[in-house]
C-alpha cells in the first residue's frame, strides 16, 4: 500500500531523495533477516531512520498518509538530530531529557545496555519536585533489573506516585522480584553449572518469605540448566516445580514437555510430560502442542495415540495451506 499510494507522490519522491539515502529491504529474505534481528524489527512496514554511524534516530511503523510521512521526515531531519553520534553526545554528557528518552525508545530492543544507562542520567536528573508520569514510570520499570541498580533507588523513594498507576500488591510483588535478582546471581555456580538451593533459599526466605523464595528458586533452576543444558538437573526441577500441575497455565507445561521430549529419557518423566502436553491440547489444540504431544506418546511407547495425533497433525497443515492458498 505504501509502495502503491505513496512511496510514488512527488511530495514523498522529492523531499526523501534530497534529504536520505534510501534503500528497502525484504525483512524475511536475504540481508533483510539480518537487518531485522539487528534492530528488532517485528512489524511491518518500519522505517528505521539512521544517522552516519549506523544509529537508529528514529523508528516508525505502520500505514501513513503522503503529508503524514513526509511530515515525519522533515521532524526526523530537523538541527536537533543532527548533532552527532547519539553515543558521542552521550558520553559528553549531554542532559536533555527528549535526547534521553529518545535513545532508550531507540535502543531499548537493540542495546539495552545503553538505553539503560539512558534511563539513569534520566531519572537521575529528573526533580524530585516534578511528578512521574505514566510513560515515566513504565521506562522506570523496564529499566530496573536489580536492588542494585541505580534506578532502584527511584523506584523505592517513588512508591507512593508509582502506585498510582500500579496496584501495591504488584509493586510489592516487583519489589521483591527485584532482591531477589542479586541473590540469584550470588548462587550461581557457574563453575559446576548448578544452583545452590540451600544459599538462595537461606538468603531470599527473610526477605519474601518461603513461597516465594521457592517459587523464584525453581523458575531460575529451570531456566539456568535449560540455558546450559544439564537438562537431568532441569529434570529434576520441572518435575518438582510442576508437581500439582493443575495450578498452571498449560502453555508453560507444554514448555517444559517440550525440553523433556528432546532430552528426557527416563520412562516416568516422559510419562508426566505428556500429561503436561495433554493439558495444553485439552485447553486450545495447536500444531504445536499436537506435535510434541504425539512425540510424547511414541516415546512412551503408546503407538496408537501417536499416529491419532499426527493424522491430527496433517489436518492442521492441510488447514494452514488452504489458507495460504
């Protein structure tokens, strides 16, 4: 539509090819695939405009009408964004707070280190005089990993403006979250890729009591030893962690039958799997979960309902073809 209705306007042709050097690239062919994990692209059209070192100044998306996008061309290319490389400005220090936002809006997805540091001269400069509005706060939040980190501290003495638009229990929730990242980290071994139940445990109970310390110990074991593939300890874990199975959501269970189709031997594992994997097919049918659960059932030996579920997964391929045709 765009390439039809308004790539081809004068207005459109004349100002872009005077002011840019412009290129477009199919994002799911060749070089395209490489621009679009780069700069994490995920919808389509996206203008990503880029200054001489390679840096987005601004990213777009979506259908817009000739003024509109000519319009946002002739934003994009005002004296304001032309001041030099977005990291040089920053490391000489630069304030402004439309320049901040606008490199952790730009680099959130593609270098959030930077966009990190973006928010923390941000807030650190923010008046404590001057109320956090919502678009603040929701960059506060992404931005914060740890208790550690230097927007923890906004986080904390801004609760009271914070809930406002957050209900406590889920402040309180994400606070905790927070302690508990460095903890996480401190019982790591990553010499012996394991995780050290009894320091976390010992360490994260006075501050978020025992269920949650639990909770955000298994989370991590399963993610940890999946990441590092000792998948017998992620075993060990999932089948722990999943043991009243009717208490979650059958998306992250069919996650976990998953690992254990591709890696999992044990008879009685694989047996708990499928039950996982029959919870997700019970609630939604998918090609997916077809597909892992039928692999559940020839692993455990039931061949019958093994070649149901892959008859099963042929109609869901016959669908999506027709509807591709």
């Amino acid at each position: 539509m765009m390439e039809k209705n308004v790539f081809t306007q004068k207005s459109v042709s004349d100002y872009y090819n005077t002011n840019f050097i412009n290129a477009r690239f199919d994002m799911e062919k060749g070089e395209g695939r490489e621009i679009a994990s780069k700069f994490g692209v995920r919808s389509y059209p996206t203008y990503l405009f880029l200054n001489g070192e390679g840096e987005i100044v601004s990213r777009n998306t979506g259908y817009m009408e000739e003024s509109m996008f000519v319009a946002m061309a002739q934003d994009i290319n005002s004296p304001g964004n032309k001041k030099g490389s977005f990291k040089d400005r920053f490391a000489n220090g630069e304030k402004d707070p439309e320049f901040l936002v606008n490199i952790m809006k730009l680099n959130a997805n593609t270098d959030y280190d930077f966009a990190k540091k973006a928010s923390e001269r941000y807030f650190q400069n923010k008046k404590k005089t001057e109320e956090l509005t919502k678009d603040e706060i929701g960059f506060l939040l992404y931005f914060v990993k740890s208790s550690e980190d230097a927007n923890y501290n906004v986080f904390a003495s801004r609760k009271t403006e914070i809930v406002k638009f957050l209900p406590e229990e889920t402040y309180n929730e994400f606070d905790a979250q927070l302690k508990l990242g460095k903890i996480v980290e401190q019982s790591i071994d990553d010499k012996n890729k394991k995780i050290n139940d009894n320091y976390f445990l010992k360490t994260a109970e006075p501050l978020v009591g025992k269920d949650a310390a639990l909770k955000k110990l298994n989370q991590t074991k399963l993610s940890y030893y999946e990441q590092n593939s000792n998948f017998p300890e992620y075993e060990k874990a999932a089948l722990d962690y999943y043991k009243n199975s009717d208490t979650f959501d059958p998306n992250e269970l069919l996650r976990a039958a998953w690992v254990f189709a591709d890696h999992v031997k044990n008879p009685a594992s694989l047996k708990k799997a499928t039950e996982w994997a029959e919870k997700s097919v019970m609630r939604s049918e998918t090609s997916e979960n077809t597909y892992i659960l039928a692999k559940l059932y020839h692993l455990t030996g039931n061949k019958e309902m093994a070649k149901t579920m892959l008859k099963c997964l042929k109609i869901w391929q016959f669908r999506a073809i027709r509807i591709l045709n």
